[in-house]
C-alpha cells in the first residue's frame, strides 16, 4: 500500500502526518515511539492532499487554543478491534480535561459485557495510538494522579495538558517508566 505523507511543525516540535490518500491513518512527534508503525507500505510526502491539508488546518486551530471538532477529520487508525474501542473513548475525552486507564477500562467492559477490563491493556492500547494529539491519548493518566507514560515523551504530554489549560500542579510525574 502507497501512504502521503506531510510535515508539520507545531509548538511541540515536528510532526509527521500520513493518509491512505482519504483518509488522516498517522501523525507522529519525529522522535515518538512506534513511530510510523502502522505504515505498511512506502510512503511519498504530498502536503497538498485534501486529507493531510485539512488535518493540518485542524492542527493550526488546535494550536491556536481553539477547540476543533474531531469528527471534522476522516480518520482511519490501524488497530484490531481492542484498540478501536479504546481510541474511541479517547475521542469523547473533552479539552482540557484528564481520565485515567481504569475508567477507561471500566467503560470498555460495560460497552463488552464484561465484568473488568486491565487497565493495563487500555495503558498498551493508548500508548499505540497512531494519530497522537487528534486522538487525545496526551488526557489519560494514572488513577495513583501520575501523569504516567506518553509515547511522545512526557515534557510533550506535559506541553500538551498544559496548552489545553489542565493544572498539572497535583499530577506526579515518574521518575521512571517506559514512555518518559
């Protein structure tokens, strides 16, 4: 499969967005973990494609301290059904406010019928998010109040909460971890 591919620079650092050619299926920090993981295929960079524009244009307003819809982008993230849910929930994660993996966990087995959930597996699933920042991975944080690991590395996550107005004040930040 061919992807397009766009660089954008944000007040985070660059980025790199990619389409299917209809629709947003990446957007990575340069140096993120898992970068590009679900590009299976060559890619060739076409900034004027609908998709990646519009993305773009999405992230200019976000950056801009505006609050752009999510459901105004065709999105696409590669992922089996576990992963979809939980990139699901984080869709509905409003700005400027924070939940933790538990609950994710807990609204993912109420959805399935389930009696519990790991929060561990929403940690792995959140952490391969695909489309970071559109896909608000950066508002999950530990139910112990750690702003626990982000796949773009904390001082991203902590820029992140922060642009959004969070107080970060009474979070804790780990001192070790596996996304730091």
């Amino acid at each position: 499969m061919s992807y397009y591919t766009m660089r954008y620079q944000s007040i985070i650092g660059p980025m790199i967005l990619a389409s299917d050619g209809n629709n947003l299926v990446g957007l990575w920090n340069e140096e993120q973990k898992y970068f590009g993981a679900t590009l299976d295929g060559i890619t060739a960079e076409n900034p004027s494609l609908t998709v990646l524009a519009d993305a773009g244009s999405w992230l200019d307003a976000y950056f801009a301290g505006k609050k752009p819809a999510i459901a105004d982008l065709s999105l696409a993230p590669s992922g089996n059904a576990f992963r979809q849910a939980v990139w699901n929930v984080l869709r509905e994660i409003p700005y400027g406010t924070c939940t933790t993996y538990g609950s994710i966990a807990r609204d993912i087995a109420r959805a399935a019928n389930k009696k519990s959930m790991s929060a561990q597996a929403v940690g792995g699933a959140v952490g391969h998010n695909p489309i970071s920042v559109i896909i608000p991975c950066h508002r999950v944080v530990g139910s112990n109040g750690s702003l626990t690991g982000y796949a773009g590395g904390m001082s991203k996550k902590i820029s992140l909460l922060a642009h959004e107005g969070v107080d970060i004040s009474h979070f804790s930040i780990p001192s070790k971890g596996t996304a730091l």
